[in-house]
C-alpha cells in the first residue's frame, strides 16, 4: 500500500478560474429573467405599455370603454402566466380591419432549445 499516498500530500493548484456572473446566465437560461430587477423591470414595462395602447385602442374607437378592465385583467393575467416574458403588441384583424391588443408570449432559453430539438426530430422522421 506505499503506492498510495494520502490526501496531505497533495497541492492545491489555483488555475485562477472565476465563474463570476454564470449564475445570471444559467437563471436567465431557466427563467426568462437575470433577476427580481429584471423581472419587476419587465413588468412594469408590461404594464405601461398596456396601459398606452388600451388609451390608444379606446381613442379610436376599437375598444369598448366597458370592456377596458375585463380585457386588461385577461392580459395581466396572461403575462403573469408567462413570467412577464412577452410583450404587449397591437394586430390587425385582416377580416375587418380592426386593430386589437394581444399578449405575446415569450421563451426561456430552455424553451427554446427544447423547441429547437423537437423541430430537427420531426424534421427527420
């Protein structure tokens, strides 16, 4: 057993390696967001914008003022499902012309390696 030696004689070898901000990187990868900053940040962005363009739509006259807070709450709602992830975008309904307001939602990039993996299988089958 002389071959073997103990843990004592052994050095550490500092290779002067830092990780430094990869756990930002792996939370964005995970969550959609580096942090509670960057998340409360985009939701307030949400939310701003949200609030703009439902002005806009009811300026034109596209949208009810009855039905302002109904549909505000469905997109709140959306966003929060989502992680406030997305964005809030105005369409055009190509039947009739009339723009609407929609929640966008957005990906994780594990999502989207997910999404990416399962189009290259299907695409070879």
């Amino acid at each position: 057993m002389k071959h073997l030696k103990s843990f004592e004689n052994f050095e550490v070898i500092d290779e002067g390696f830092d990780l430094g901000n990869v756990g930002k990187g792996v939370s964005k990868f995970f969550t959609g967001h580096e942090g509670s900053k960057e998340k409360d940040s985009s939701r307030a962005k949400i939310l701003s914008t949200l609030d703009n363009k439902i002005e806009k739509l009811v300026e034109k006259g596209w949208l009810d003022a009855d039905k302002v807070e109904s549909k505000k709450a469905a997109l709140v709602k959306q966003a929060e499902r989502n992680g406030w992830r997305g964005k809030i975008v105005l369409r055009k309904s190509p039947r009739t012309g009339n723009m609407f307001i929609v929640y966008d939602d957005g990906n994780t990039g594990l999502q989207n390696l997910g999404s990416a993996a399962t189009s290259s299988v299907k695409g070879n089958l």
